[in-house]
C-alpha cells in the first residue's frame, strides 16, 4: 500500500502546471494531471470543478484587496484607496517562478485566457462593491476600478520581469505614468 503524502491540492497545481507547459492545456486530461501527482482522478475533483481552475484557484487576492480598500480611511480617494490595496497585493501573491509560467501557460490557451478575464472582472466586481459601501456611485466605481486594472497590469508585467522591484513601488511608477499621460502639459513655444 502506498504511503499517504499530504498537500493534495499543491501537488496537483504542481502536476497541472507541468503538464499544460509540456504538452498543451488542451492536450492534458484530468486523469493525467491526478496520475501525475500520485492520486486517483476522483481525488481531483475534491479540489477542482475542472482542469481550469487548477491555476485560478481561490480568492486571497480578491479578499486581501477588499479588505484593505476597506481598510482605508473615508478621507482618502476612490483611486487612492485602490493604488493602496493594488501596493500591497504581493503579500498574497504566489512565487514568482508560479506566477511566471502560469502567465505563459495562460497565454497559450484561449479558455485559459478567456478564465482570467472572468477571473479579473469577478475581482473588479468586488472591489465595485466595496467602493459602493464607502458611498462611490456605482458607474464611478467601475470607472476608477478599470483605471487601477490597467495600472495593475503594467505593475505586475514590470515585477515579473523584474525581482528587484517591490510591487508597492510598481504600481506608484505606474499610476505616476499615467498622471504624467493625462496631464495637461505647458505649450512648446
């Protein structure tokens, strides 16, 4: 009889995560994914409703971020109090090395793609609904969410790419960018 390992759950992220780089999303089945990590197929299926929830598994970003715009004081902005919660996002974040191959194995797979988006808005919605509660019209809040995503995007991009950087510092660059952009610039004479 084999002996028992425990972390189930990581080692079939593990085993997922392998696969889909190897040979394809697509291409890998559940049962492969479960074999891979020395468990039967059912067992799978305790921790995933399918093979695509292996790598967006959970909501810690999503509860880490309400809770800090939640957490910041009435006097602050809408926009600031999301360039705040975004700053401290890497304290929920998996590893970099994850991070970074999950990106690549997401960009190889239109459903996995098509996952993230979902993923993304289900996070947009819910920091919606905490701007809500601190009394930010609804329209506003969905305006200043999809402003904070894009600076979010160029933040994470720039801290994969770069283990040096803080992510707190990342997005400050990113928000002061997009100032810098908008901002009304003094005639060239």
């Amino acid at each position: 009889m084999p002996r028992w390992e425990s972390d189930a759950q990581g080692r079939l992220e593990r085993a997922a995560l392998e696969l889909f780089e190897t040979q394809g999303f697509e291409r890998t089945s559940v049962a492969q994914i479960a074999r891979a990590a020395g468990l039967a197929e059912r067992s799978f299926y305790r921790y995933f409703p399918d093979k695509r929830e292996v790598l967006f598994t959970g909501n810690e970003l999503e509860a880490h971020l309400v809770a800090q715009v939640e957490a910041v004081g009435p006097e602050v902005t809408p926009f600031e109090a999301l360039l705040t919660a975004l700053g401290t996002a890497d304290e929920v974040f998996r590893s970099r090395e994850f991070l970074l191959r999950r990106v690549r194995v997401i960009a190889a797979s239109p459903a996995l793609a098509e996952r993230d988006l979902i993923k993304l808005a289900d996070i947009a919605g819910a920091l919606a609904r905490a701007l809500e509660r601190r009394g930010v019209e609804s329209g506003e809040a969905r305006f200043v969410i999809d402003v904070a995503i894009s600076i979010s995007r160029r933040a994470t991009s720039r801290w994969l790419a770069d283990p040096d950087a803080t992510f707190s510092e990342l997005i400050a660059q990113a928000a002061a960018e997009l100032r810098e952009a908008v901002a009304p610039r003094a005639p060239v004479r």
